[in-house]
C-alpha cells in the first residue's frame, strides 16, 4: 500500500478547528482548516484512515497545493468543525469543483453508516440535493465538536475549495445565482436566434460560423458551471465527462472558423492564414490525443499558440485598416483576462480567487458577445456600403452609356434621315430625267418624220440623239452611285453596331443561311445548335459547321470584329484602303494586315465575276466569300468520331 506520507522527525502539525455559531451564515474553508491524506492505493477505509498511524499523516491544507497533484490517487478530506453555542440553522457543506469524479461524505466517524456516495462519474438522482455543486447536510450539535471525513476520487487535477453555509443565506444564493446563470444563458440564446435569424434572411455566412461559435461556447460553460449535467443530460455522467472533454477543443476550432472569416484573413493576410489554419488543426489533432490517451492534465497550454495567433492576424488585419477588428481585440481581450484567472485556479493559485474572478468568465463572454455582434453588423455595413457605392458606380456607367447609344441612335436617325431625303431628291431627279428624255423622244419621232425629207438633217439629228444617250447613261450612273451609302465610320462606332463576336457571328450565321440550312455532308436540312457560338450540328450525321466555315472569316487569326471592319473599310474604298492604314486603325501587324487585305481583294474580283453581282449590293455579300478554302472538321466533331471508334 503506497501512501503519501511525509516522514519527518515531527508529526505533521493538526489543522485549526473551525468554529460556527449563531447569527454566522457562511464561512468559507480556508486551506487551514482541513487535512489531507492522499492515498495512492486507493484501499484505505474510514477505520484505517482514523488510526493513529495513518491520522499523523494528515496534512494541513496550507502546506499543501489545492489541488489534486496526482490524477487516480484517492484523498482523504478532514474537516473538524467546533459549534459554538446554540445553532438556529442547519449547515451544509458546498464543494465547489463540480468535475470530481467520485465522492464519499461521512457524517460520522464512528461508522460509514449515513454516507452519502456521488460523484462526476454518477447520475444526478444520486445527490441528496440536486444542485450543480456538491452539497451535503452537517449533524452539528451545540457545544460540541464534530470531526467529517471526505473520501475523493478524480481522474483530472480537482480543486479542495469548499464553503459551508445555512439556509436561509443558501437559499438566497441559490435564487441569485440562478438569476445570473439564467440570464447569462438567456443573452446566448438571443444572440444564437437572433444571428441564426440574420443568416437565413441574408445568407451571409459569418454569422452561421458566429452562431457555432457562440453553442460551443455555451456548451463549455454548460460543462464547466455543472448546468449542463443538472438539468440537460442529468443520467448520462459518461456523456457529461465526454461534454467537459470535449467542449473546449470544439470551442477552439469554430472560434478560428469564424475569426478567420470575419477578419477576411484569407482575403488580407494570404501569406499567414494557411499557417494558423495548419496550426490550429494541429492543436485540435494534439488536445483530441492527449484528451483519449495521453491524459497528461498539461493540455489546455496547447490552447495559448493557435488563440495567441488568432489574437495576432487580427492586430495586423487591424493595423491594415479594417475598423471592426478593433471590436474584435477588445473582446477578447476581456476573455483572456478572465481565462487567465481561471489558469491560476487549475494551477492551484488561488490568491485572486473571489466570487467575481470566478464568474469574471461569463460576464467577459456576455460582453464579447454583445461586441462581436455589433462589429459583424458593422462588418456587414461596410460591405453594403462599399456594394452600395458600387452600385452607383455601375448606373453612372450605365447611365453614360445609355446616354452615348441614344447618341448613336439619333446619329444614325439622322442618317436615315439624310439617306432617304437624298433618296427621294434621286427619285425626283429621276423622274425629271425621264420626263425629259420622253420628250426629247417625241422630239426626236417627230424629227425623224422630217429626217425622211432630209437625209442631210438625218445624219445631225443622229448625233443629238447620241450625245443625249451618252448624257443619259452618264447622269443615271451618277444617281445610282449617290444612292450608295458611302459614310465612312470609325472603329468606335462600327464597335457599336457589331460590340462583340456574339454578334458578329450571329449577324454572319443569319447571312449565310438566310435562304436556309442545308448539311453540306449528306444535304439534311435539320439543324441543332453545336458546342460554338452560332454553329448547327447536322440531326442526321451529326457534322458541325461553324459560322465561319466556307466563308472569308474561316481562319481568321485575330478579331472577329476587326475583320468586320477590315472588310468593311476595303469593301468601301474599292480596295484602296492601304495596310499601313489598315495596321493603325486597327491596331494590328502591318503584315497581318497586308494578308488579310488580299484575301479580301481576291474575294472582290471573285464577287464582280460573279453572275449575280449588282453594282451597288451591299459590302457584307463578301463575307460569304469561301476563298476556293474547304472547312475545317470541327474539334467537336473530331472528339464525337473518336468516341464511335
């Protein structure tokens, strides 16, 4: 049987007997008032421990540390308490650490009859008093001394602190605390329903991360203060073990899934976010070791690295400029006070232990809470206000825009405008012309009856007639080409009419099956849409041609809307557009120009052979133009024959 014993030449010195009476209401037990005996066998029974070999063993509190230094090893708590006078109350003796694991109270020390068995690792109903703490009932008498042994049992370092307290003050401080807690808890529950309401209106994911965070929280505060035990999974103690495990490493992780993302770190810091990330992952991967193997009782340091670098990215997102990250230190910097207080009690430091260090945790969340959610709602301003600008950045832009195509309309309005007052002055023109020419006709009938008199009139009337038609030819020549649209425009504004090759290609797909589709493969005339822009897929075969395919376009190197106006600038010169110019309008290579340029020179001399070329046709009949080329097998239907074969 190990036992701790200190084997000194004196015997260890006794503890004080503390002393209650009438009109004291609670007292809380200082370390040297009780005695501890640790028994590394965990066999010891309440005779053994009262004989005087094991009873010289007791040590007083306040030469030991307050906590449990060896996790499995059983100790012994003895309490002598003096009642002096006659007591008008009962007195109860409240064990603060709610985390022990196995307890055993005897009110007498004569026998272990009326013990009272409980502890962590059993279910609520096995407490006399269903209270989040431990609380056990003194037989004390006036006058008289009693002696209370306590029998404990933890697995994890738990603290001796303890108190003892009547009714009447008991009551009242079971009334307040509750209050407390239950606001406590109440302000989570609104800041959950109220941010879980935000991110189904919205959708914006911050606030779904904010709302895991403030249950994992709840959840270790739940497992820590005994609430959670008391009233939500009172007969389940493997599950409240598994909750008090557990709950901070959960904490941890959707604290650094929601910090990151408030702080846009990813976003701000892209350089260090992958390494709190890796680092936080890392410390989750070590506490869930060291919490279902190693048990080392070390492990909440491995919370201060990946918190510490969290608490860091958001200095310098805030030394970067974003203003909610202020919020975001404050807060925090309240939590890591209070985490600090509670450091010291599980390190068995216990000088600023008071009722408001103890609790200084909850408040410090109640304030983080309430601060955090205003900075994501300032966060979440910001970004409205930024969208915002934006979006008025984008209607100036649409407005100008708008303004510059009704520029453009009433631009070609008026052309039409010009166009068709130049058509109908042509018309009347026209129309004099031919009023004149039937005259001239009838002059002509007539002088020809006369030319049957005179050969020698004949020959001079002849002559007029001629240099009449030659005028005529000539004047109707004239009119025909003024009625040819022969405005040159620049790129800008050819741009508009054709902005992009969607509609360059959908103007040239309309012009090249105009008089409809036909398959050039098997002569099918049914069409569906290919993978490109404006191409029609053969239903029967299954042969793609594109847009551009047997016309002048096919092949083309560069822009489908510079080759529009390439042609277009060519087509209206009659050719004599030169490449130099060509090169500088467009913005292209001399010598890709120059190429182009034959191309279409070629096709103009091949559309002016053509039979059915008009002189005055519009310049787009070019386009069709297939260059004597044969199309080339479209990728898609490449890919379609390797997959039959």
């Amino acid at each position: 049987m190990l036992l701790t014993a200190r084997n000194t030449m004196a015997a260890p010195r006794a503890a004080d007997t503390l002393k209650v009476q009438a009109g004291l209401e609670e007292v809380f037990i200082e370390p040297a008032f009780y005695s501890v005996l640790e028994d590394r066998s965990g066999q010891l029974t309440l005779a053994d421990v009262q004989e005087p070999a094991y009873a010289a063993q007791f040590v007083p509190g306040d030469q030991l540390p307050t906590t449990m230094e060896h996790q499995g090893a059983t100790y012994w708590l003895r309490l002598i308490i003096r009642a002096k006078g006659p007591l008008a109350q009962h007195w109860y003796l409240e064990l603060l650490d709610s985390h022990i694991n196995d307890i055993v109270f005897f009110p007498l020390t004569d026998s272990e009859r009326g013990a009272v068995h409980t502890g962590a690792d059993y279910r609520l109903t096995s407490r006399k008093f269903p209270y989040k703490n431990f609380l056990f009932r003194l037989p004390l008498e006036s006058d008289q001394t009693h002696t209370y042994y306590l029998r404990l049992d933890s697995n994890s370092k738990t603290s001796f602190l303890s108190r003892l307290r009547t009714e009447q003050p008991l009551a009242v401080h079971f009334q307040t605390e509750y209050g407390l807690l239950g606001g406590f808890y109440g302000v989570l529950l609104i800041m959950v329903v109220y941010n879980l309401c935000l991110y189904l209106f919205i959708g914006e994911q911050t606030y779904l991360r904010y709302v895991l965070y403030v249950l994992s929280c709840s959840l270790v505060f739940l497992s820590e203060d005994g609430l959670g035990f008391q009233y939500l999974w009172p007969d389940f103690p493997a599950l409240n073990q598994l909750v008090i495990a557990l709950s901070p490493i959960l904490l941890l992780f959707t604290f650094s899934y929601y910090a990151r993302q408030f702080l846009d770190s990813p976003q701000r810091l892209p350089n260090y976010d992958p390494w709190v990330r890796r680092v936080v992952l890392i410390s989750v991967g070590v506490l869930l070791l060291d919490t279902v193997w190693l048990h080392s009782g070390w492990g909440f340091w491995f919370y201060l690295l990946p918190y510490g670098m969290l608490y860091y990215v958001a200095i310098l997102v805030w030394r970067g400029g974003f203003r909610p990250a202020r919020f975001f230190l404050l807060a925090h910097a309240l939590v890591a006070i209070s985490v600090c207080f509670l450091i010291l009690r599980k390190l068995g430091i216990n000088t600023f232990t008071t009722t408001a260090t103890v609790y200084s945790m909850n408040a410090a969340f109640v304030i983080e809470v309430v601060v955090l959610s205003y900075a994501l709602g300032e966060k979440i301003k910001g970004i409205k206000d930024a969208t915002i600008r934006a979006q008025d950045k984008l209607v100036k832009q649409l407005r100008k825009k708008h303004q510059t195509q009704h520029l453009l309309v009433e631009q070609l309005r008026q052309n039409q405008e010009l166009k068709d007052q130049l058509n109908t002055e042509l018309e009347a023109l026209v129309a004099r012309r031919t009023e004149e020419l039937r005259q001239q006709s009838e002059t002509i009938a007539a002088q020809n009856r006369e030319l049957l008199q005179a050969n020698g009139l004949l020959a001079l009337q002849s002559a007029a007639i001629e240099k009449l038609n030659i005028d005529l030819r000539h004047d109707l020549q004239q009119a025909q080409e003024a009625r040819v649209l022969s405005k040159e425009v620049d790129f800008g504004e050819f741009s508009q009419i054709y902005p992009d090759k969607d509609a360059c290609l959908r103007y040239l797909a309309e012009l090249k099956w105009k008089n409809g589709y036909q398959c050039r493969r098997c002569g099918h005339e049914k069409y569906c849409d290919g993978r490109e822009l404006h191409s029609r897929r053969c239903t029967r075969c299954r042969y793609v041609e594109s847009a551009t395919a047997y016309t002048l376009l096919q092949k083309c190197k560069f822009s489908t809307v510079k080759a529009f106006y390439a042609v277009f600038l060519l087509y209206t010169h009659n050719g004599s557009y030169s490449s130099q110019e060509l090169s500088r309008v467009l913005n292209l290579r001399q010598g890709t120009c120059w190429s182009f340029s034959q191309k279409v020179l070629e096709a103009m001399r091949r559309r002016e052979q053509a039979p059915d070329f008009e002189e005055n046709e519009s310049w787009t009949h070019v386009l069709l133009d297939a260059s004597g080329e044969t199309a080339e097998e479209p990728v898609e239907e490449q890919d379609e024959q390797r997959d039959l074969s």
